[in-house]
C-alpha cells in the first residue's frame, strides 16, 4: 500500500487556544506534476485523523475533528494538542508565518492518466494531514511533494514522483528553527514551573455558610451589636438563660476536640439523642434452651427482661476571654472559645464518666456494683499473674476487644512487670497512631482512675464499645456575657450542653481489685 503526500500552498490558520483551520486541497488546480483530485471523487476520511509535522508518525501534533468536502476544497478543523513541546513549538511557527503549507496524506483506489502528464484521482481514503515547513510554490495554491516518510515496519514506500521534494537546505533551516522555538519553549516552561513550585497562600473558594458567619460574629461582638438581619439567621435557645444554639458544624468539631480531654469518648460507644433521657430493654435472665428429642414436648422459653434508664444532665461552663484578642480581625474567634470549652467540659466529663454517682451527673463505670473483679492477691504490689488471671477471665468475645483504662501512676507501675519468662507484660507503640498495649491489648490513660491502695480498683479490663454508652445532646448554647467583665476588658462565654452515660452491659468490664480476699 502506497501512502502519497500531497503539499500545497492552502489557507492555514491557528490561534492561541491550538484551533488549527486549513484548506488542505483546494479544488480545479493540478500539482506541479499535474496530479488533480476531482471535485466528484469519493473520498473516504479514517478515523481517528492525525494532525502531523511534516508526515512524520512519531511526532502528531494534534487530530482533526471535522473534515468536510466543499466547493473550496477539502477543508479541515482541528486542535493542537498544547500539552505536547512539538504542538506549541509548531502553533509558534504559524503564528510567525514559518510554517504555512499543508500536506495530504492517502491512499490513491481510483484514477486516470492525464496528458500530457499527471493523473487526475476519482477515489482515494484521506490518512492524514500534516502541516509542513515551507509551501513549494511560493506563486501557486497547489504543489505536489512526493517525499515518503519510513512506514512503521522500517521500510520505505516508493512514490514515482520524487521530483517534487521540496529543497533540503530549506527544511534543515526550517529544521533549525524550529529545534530554537522547542528550545524557547522549553525555557519557558521550566520558568513556569519554577513559579508555580513556589509556596502559596491557600485560600478556600467555598463559601461559608450563613448560619456559622453569623455565629463567629455573634462570639466576636455580642447579640447587642449585631446587624439584625445576621442575627435572624441564628436559633434562639430554648435555655432560661438566653443565648443562641451553636450551628451544628460548630457543635460537631466541639465534640470531636473533648476526645483528648474525656479519652472514655475513644472507647465508648456514643450516640447523639434529642430526648431527656433513653430508655432501653435489659434481659435479665438467657432463654431456656434444651436439647430435644424427636418425640418430646417443647418447653416453652421466657426469657425475663428489665429496663435500662440512661438520662441526659446538664453540665454549665464560663469561658472569660481577653477582648484584645476578640478585637484582632485575624484572631479564629470561634475556634479559640470552642477549644476553650472542650477543655473545660472535656475535664468535668472526663471525671463524671469514670467515678460519676448519679443525681446531677452521669453514672460512672466505676460504681457500677454489676462489674466482676479479679483480685490482685496483694494489696499494694501489682501482680504481672493478676493481670493475666484478669485478661482471660473475661469471655473471648469481649477479651479480643479489650482495653486497659487506669492512671499514669498505676501505669508507670505496670512497666516494671515481667511475665514468667522475664519479658515486660508493657509494650510501647512502635507505629504511630497506635496506642502502647500491656499483655498485648491497648491502654486508655484516664486520670481520675483511682491510684494503687488497699482495697481500690485501679485498672479496668474489657470492651468499652459494648459495655458503656455516651449520649449527647447535639444543642450546645452559648451566651456571650460582655458586661461582666467589661472593665477588665474580658468578655464572659456561658455555655451549656447535655450529655448522659451509663454502663449498658456490666459483663463486658472487668476491674482488678487491690486486696487478697
């Protein structure tokens, strides 16, 4: 199969997005070996349809997205595909004016000889169409160049009309030239790159929503002082005390910052409610199942059955705050108050969690009388055999998801423990994010754990998830108070949220007791 290439002097333009229009053959005129595509003749078009530099296959430059068979001619449109060094290099040249032919590859099915030389073509299928250094007529439209370039397989297609190259002083200038542009190009692009690998100020393009724009001004200026239209976009707080409710993203980031100061949250399984309290059923009893003959009776199974109350308290909070950093325009004044308030929260919670005794706080897990305990076998001296005894009391299913929660005291005790082929039953934590773990299971440090002392309970064993439940009630209503302390320049945040806790299955912890008996 012999593949011709045609150049010609057609109309080329481009502009600077890489849209490439060109006439690739016009209609009526002969090359300079007298070659003519009838008007009549069938072409057919491949596809897809390269874009080239001079019919060169390894170097495309772009594709044509429409070729169409007009009274002009063929004319084609298409794009150069920028993100290619050649591409730009020949966009560049054509803008200069030093590239302005155009050459037509195909394949020839159909023609007659012509005299007194040349064919003229009935039927041929379009390949390609390459843009080319130079035209060869400089007075003509059409010219015939016959120069084939080696197919894929390495050899050579013969063309009988050779004559026609264009001069190769011309194209190893052109060459030349060209080889200066890629260069330029190149520099360029490395000073780009060069900028753009310079650090910058990343700053977002989303908007902020309304109702948590209005809150930071509400935390920064008060309710007094704000635009009544901001303010409406604010909900009121049902608490005697007045206020405005936090939005809810607010509230959501506040919960996720009281893990570093309440470490129970970690371990707990929380949910979120909007009720005063949750009540939930407590089996009392297993049912009674029995293996059965084929002719035997059924007994009937009647498991028993209890309610298990967990009630939302309230917990109450003040957060002073110097104005001078309120007053600072670049000061994240939502961010500072919400830190403020998980620490302080976080703390009271933190305690209520572990040794809480009803009434106005939550039940802690430690006054739980349900919970089984191992005992030490000593009542100061921690014993590495307890612990294990401990470990392997509790059932697999709760064991396999144990934690360890006690103090940095008892802790730094445990340290010293060896098991009975002298190595430490404490494991420090060699992947980060990962906590330490003792006899392979991972510690929780919580400070208000009781210390080691005759008959306390300092270290609890087992599955946290299963075993105790957090509620949290996702209202937290802040009131900005900045008469208070006007005259220390401080302004006044009193918050209030609602939060429940209690242990919903005493199976699943295990404590370890400080005493022989």
């Amino acid at each position: 199969m012999t593949i011709e290439h045609i150049e010609c002097k057609a109309a080329i333009t481009v502009d600077e997005e890489g849209t490439i229009e060109v006439l690739a053959w016009p209609f009526g005129s002969p090359d300079v070996v007298g070659d003519m595509i009838e008007p009549t003749a069938e072409i057919k078009i491949a596809s897809p349809l390269p874009a080239l530099w001079h019919h060169d296959p390894s170097k495309p430059i772009g594709v044509w997205d429409r070729v169409e068979i007009t009274a002009r001619g063929i004319e084609a449109k298409g794009r150069l595909l920028l993100d290619g060094e050649r591409a730009r290099a020949v966009r560049t040249l054509i803008l200069d004016k030093g590239a302005s032919g155009v050459s037509i590859g195909f394949n020839e099915t159909k023609a007659t000889r012509r005299n007194p030389r040349g064919r003229t073509i009935h039927g041929l299928t379009l390949r390609e169409i390459s843009v080319t250094p130079t035209p060869c007529h400089p007075g003509a439209t059409v010219l015939t160049a016959k120069a084939i370039p080696a197919t894929s397989e390495g050899s050579s297609l013969e063309n009988e009309t050779t004559e026609a190259a264009p001069d190769s002083a011309a194209i190893t200038a052109l060459e030349s030239r060209l080889a200066a542009v890629e260069k330029k190009s190149l520099d360029r692009l490395d000073k780009i790159e060069a900028k753009l690998a310079r650090p910058a100020i990343v700053t977002s393009t989303t908007d902020e929503p309304v109702e948590r724009k209005a809150f930071a001004n509400y935390l920064r200026v008060g309710a007094r002082d704000m635009d009544p239209v901001e303010k409406k976009a604010l909900s009121v707080s049902t608490d005697t005390s007045g206020g405005y409710l936090a939005p809810e993203q607010f509230t959501l980031d506040f919960i996720r910052d009281l893990v570093p100061f309440s470490p129970i949250r970690a371990i707990a399984d929380v949910r979120s409610t909007n009720s005063h309290s949750v009540t939930m059923p407590k089996r009392t009893a297993i049912t009674n199942a029995k293996w059965k003959g084929e002719a035997a009776t059924m007994e009937r199974s009647e498991p028993a059955f209890d309610q298990l109350e967990i009630t939302v308290k309230e917990l109450t909070t003040e957060v002073v705050v110097n104005n001078q950093l309120i007053e600072d325009s670049r000061a994240d004044v939502d961010a500072e108050v919400r830190l403020a308030l998980s620490e302080d929260f976080g703390a009271k919670e933190s305690l209520a969690f572990v040794n809480g005794v009803g009434g106005l706080e939550p039940d802690g897990f430690m006054k739980n009388t349900d919970i089984a305990a191992t005992l030490n076998g000593h009542a100061t001296n921690l014993s590495a055999d307890a612990l294990i005894k401990l470990m392997y009391a509790m059932p697999a299913t709760y064991r396999n998801r144990g934690t360890w929660v006690l103090n940095g005291t008892t802790l730094a005790a445990i340290r010293t423990l060896k098991d009975t082929t002298g190595s430490y039953i404490w494991q420090p934590s060699y992947q980060a994010g990962q906590p330490e773990s003792i006899l392979g299971r991972p510690v929780v440090e919580a400070e208000h754990m009781p210390d080691l002392a005759a008959n306390a309970t300092p270290i609890m064993f087992g599955d946290f998830k299963t075993a105790y439940r957090i509620y949290d009630r996702l209202d937290l209503s802040i009131f900005v108070n900045p008469y208070l302390l006007a005259s220390n320049r401080q302004t006044v945040f009193h918050a209030f949220r609602r939060v429940g806790a209690g242990v919903v299955q005493p199976k699943a912890l295990r404590g370890l007791k400080m005493a022989t008996a």
